[in-house]
C-alpha cells in the first residue's frame, strides 16, 4: 500500500474524538515520543471564538466570522510557562493559552465551528501544518476532513460520565469550580452541535482505529496509539 503521508520520516496521526476523551494528553504524549509535532486544531476554534466575543460578533455571523477567521494571527509555541498547559497560544502577542480555556469558550468555540464559511477559511491553516512533517494533530474532521489521507486515524471516546469527571477535575485544576451535572450537560450539548452540523461533523473516519479509554490508563492509551502507528507505518521511529 502507497501511503501519501509515511513516507520517510514523514507521519501523519490523526486523532479525532468528543471533548474531554483525553485527546489532549494523548496526542501531546504520542508525538513526544515518536518525535513529532503536536497540533490541537480546537485552538483555533478556540482562538477565533474568543476574538468574536472581544469584538462583539455574534456567534451566528457567518459572514464576519469567516472575516475573522481569514484574518486570525495565532502561533502557538512550545510552552513558556510550567502552569499545566501542553504550549503557548498566541494572538496578536497576547498569551491567550488560558483565555480559551473557559466554559464560555467551550460552548462559543463549537458555534462558532458549525459554520460552512469558517472551516473553510480554516482548512488551509491545519493542512499546512498537517504536511509539515512528523506530526500529531488532534479534533474532530482531522481522519474525515482535514487529513482523510493520513496513514495513522484514531478515534478516543470515553462515556459521558467519565469524560465530564475529567473536565470537571482539569477546570478544578484552574480554580474554576463548576458542578458535574452541569460539566455533562455543556459536553452532551457541545457533542450533539459537533456531531450534528452539516459540515464536517464529529464522527469517525472508515478506517479509524476505536479506543474506549474509560478504565484505561493514559499510558495504556499512549501504547496503543504507538502501536497502530507502528502496524501502519513501517518508518515508524520511536525511542
Ligand atoms: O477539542 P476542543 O474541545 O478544544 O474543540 C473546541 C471546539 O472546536 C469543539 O467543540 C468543536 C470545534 N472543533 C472542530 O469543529 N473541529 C476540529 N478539528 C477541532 C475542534
């Protein structure tokens, strides 16, 4: 099988599921060890989010939304502070690693994803960084939309109960103290937006690769992830 995207040192993991399935720490931890790049491609869901609620763009603007997102300056860095977070995000020179982090951000992030215009406007952004070499990027559409030719797709679920549980712990983490009916009900609502828009909803690609991490340890989860990338990709380097 010619695979595009492992060739040489060249990898592409694809990692895609519901919020608070532990993508995050997954991804991180899995392009640390085969020497790659790490993307969270909800960052910039995130970012253009919280530039709208700045400048007073309603969440159902299409039009000026995708403006927005056309004109999104963010970089994100390898992290500068030891505060829990996996990198720096940046807008405009402004650390904003904390600032998308908030439940607000959670909900306005995923309205702001179901429209057509702004993932479009978007999807040059994540692929650019997609092609760039040895890298693991994290979402929703990565295995459908963004990067449907990766050799390497993994799809992380964990039930709602056990996800909201991890949110819920994460914000405590950052002071903020929110209960856990209410962490499920934002994750249910946030997961029903992003399975059900018309464009590029949440799902698994064909040829994903299912992990269940309720039960399983971060590691154990890491494991496997390596282990897939080792049965698909045979240049597969990882110390
Ligand atoms: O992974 P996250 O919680 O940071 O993502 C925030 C929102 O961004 C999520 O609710 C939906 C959207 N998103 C998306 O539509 N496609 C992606 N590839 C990543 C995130």
């Amino acid at each position: 099988m010619e695979l595009d995207h492992c060739r040489d040192s060249q990898i592409v993991v694809a990692i895609d599921g519901p919020g608070g399935a532990g993508k995050s720490t997954v991804a991180a931890e899995v392009a640390r060890r085969i020497g790659g790049l790490y993307f969270d491609t909800g960052v910039v869901y995130r970012a253009l989010a919280l530039v709208a609620l700045e400048n007073g763009v309603a969440l159902d603007d299409e039009a000026e939304l995708a403006r927005l997102a056309r004109e999104l300056r963010i970089r994100v860095t390898p992290p500068s502070e030891q505060d829990g977070r996996l990198y720096d995000v940046w807008l405009d020179g402004r650390d904003v690693t904390w600032a998308i982090r908030t439940p607000e951000i959670d909900r306005a992030a995923s309205q702001v994803a179901a429209h057509r215009e702004v993932r479009s406007a978007l999807l040059g952004l994540q692929r650019e960084i997609g092609r760039s070499g040895r890298v693991v990027m994290a979402g929703r559409d990565i295995g459908t939309v963004v990067m449907p030719d990766a050799p390497v797709k993994v799809w992380l679920d964990a039930s709602l109960e056990e996800r909201a549980r991890r949110r819920q712990r994460d914000l405590a983490a950052r002071g903020v103290v929110v209960s856990l009916e209410d962490v499920k009900a934002e994750l249910a609502e946030r997961d029903r937006r992003d399975a059900e828009r018309a464009v590029a909803p949440m799902r698994p690609a064909e040829d994903a690769v299912v992990i269940d991490t309720d039960g399983r340890s971060i590691e154990d989860v890491v494991r496997l992830v390596i282990k897939v990338i080792e049965e698909r990709c045979a240049c597969a380097q990882h110390g």
